[in-house]
C-alpha cells in the first residue's frame, strides 16, 4: 500500500504539469475567430423575440416602496409569462415592447410597457421608457 502512494502523486504532479503548460500556450496563442460566411441572398433580421412561460407551486411575492421592500412567500400555484419584442430602426436603433403576466387564485399582475433606444450619433443618444402594472389581491 505504501508504495502506491509515491505513484499517485507522482501521476498528479504529471497531470498538473500538463494541464499548466497547455494553459500556459493557450495564453500566448494568437486567437481565432471563425466567421460564419454571410450568404448575399439572406435578408437581414432586424427583429428580435423572445417569449416565455412557467408554473409555480410556491409564489414569491416583492413589494417595493420608497422606504424600503417588503416580500412574502404563499402557497399557491401561478402561471407566469413573458413576451418581449424589439426590432431595430435604421442602423443603430430599436424599438420594443414587454408584456409579463402572472396568474394564480386571487392574485394577478400584469405589467406591459415600451422602450426605445434612438442614436443621433456615436455618442449621443435617447433612451424611453413608459411602463404600466395592474395588480389584484
């Protein structure tokens, strides 16, 4: 048994040289990028989606203020959901919408909003933002 010991470290030691010289020329190697080639036929997508949707057994619940937050947990189940939407206006700008829902017994909200983001140049620029929230209890 104690002879297997001076090999195990050994191995280690072995393993640990290695893996410090392989990281040793990754840091020193040139980097690469690999650029996918673009295809002329493609239109360009200027559009962005994205969308989700959950359901919950337990319902954490914030209550934001001005002084401070409160937050509580219920045991009750809700369904949750997400859409946002964004598509780009002329070479720099977007505009966007949220919607996010949630739903359960005797609990809603709902929040939905939209955004902007306008570039007059390289560094000036414009960002709105108008959002609304309907709560039941």
């Amino acid at each position: 048994m104690m002879g297997s010991r001076p090999q195990t470290s050994v191995c280690a030691v072995v393993v640990l040289a290695v893996l410090l010289i392989a990281a040793a020329a990754l840091v020193h190697a040139e980097p690469r990028v690999h650029q996918i080639p673009r295809l002329e036929s493609m239109p360009r997508i200027d559009v962005a989606i994205g969308a989700f949707t959950s359901q919950e057994e337990i319902t954490n619940l914030l209550f934001p203020g001005n002084q401070g937050s409160d937050s509580t947990s219920r045991d009750l189940k809700t369904n949750a959901s997400v859409f946002r939407f964004r598509r780009d206006v002329g070479s720099a700008s977007s505009i966007g919408a949220l919607v996010t829902d949630r739903r359960g017994c005797a609990y809603a909200n709902s929040v939905a909003g939209i955004d902007g983001d306008i570039r007059f140049g390289p560094e000036d620029r414009l960002r709105v933002q108008v959002v609304g929230s309907a709560s039941v209890r």
